[in-house]
C-alpha cells in the first residue's frame, strides 16, 4: 500500500499524529489529512516535506 | 513502488509536469518536486490536493 504516515514537528521532535494517510490537502494556514480507515484531522501548520519513498509527511506548526 | 505524479491545475486543465515523484516541499510560495530519477522543478504555486491512493499531486499556480 502506498500510504504515508504523518508526523508533526514540535520542539525539535516528530510526532505521529496519523498513519495511512492518503488525502492532504493544506488551505489557510491548515492541513487537512484523512486515512484510509476514514480518520481525519486538521492541524494548524504548514508542509514541510513529503518523501513518497520513505512514506513520511512532515508537518511543522505555523508561528 | 508508491511514487506519484504532480499535474499543475491551470485554466481549469490538469497538465503532467512530473512523474514518479518522491519529494515534495512547499516554500514560500514555491513547491519543490522531484522524482526517483533525479529530475527536479520547482513551481510558483501551492499544493492543492494530494491523493497517494490515486498517486496524484495536484498544484495550483498562485494569484
């Protein structure tokens, strides 16, 4: 299966907040993620990196 | 293998601009894109919608 795992990083360190996600979809200052299990979140922070390779979305916090 | 494809949205039209992507990285304004071969682009624009399902990127010029 080609999903990512998302983390968040906050203070120096990468948090998982959601695995298997398939949509990403950043808008104002927000990112929108949703799994293939249907879970969802909206994080208030930007992309940093994706690597489809290494299945790994890095999101950081705005401000 | 779990790559995806970026396609820039413009006049309401979907163009390929990059296969087999790896690496995505918006910054200030721009996203960085590149794929397994090494071949890289950067565009001025934002990310609209990533499906890894669908293996799609999808970018929209800014403005």
């Amino acid at each position: 299966m080609c999903e990512a795992n998302a983390y968040l990083e906050r203070d120096g360190k990468e948090e998982l907040i959601l695995e298997s996600v398939d949509i990403i979809e950043p808008e104002d200052g927000k990112v929108f993620i949703r799994n293939i299990f249907g879970e969802q979140k909206v994080l208030n922070g930007r992309i940093k990196k994706i690597s489809l390779i290494d299945h790994k979305i890095l999101l950081e916090e705005i401000g």
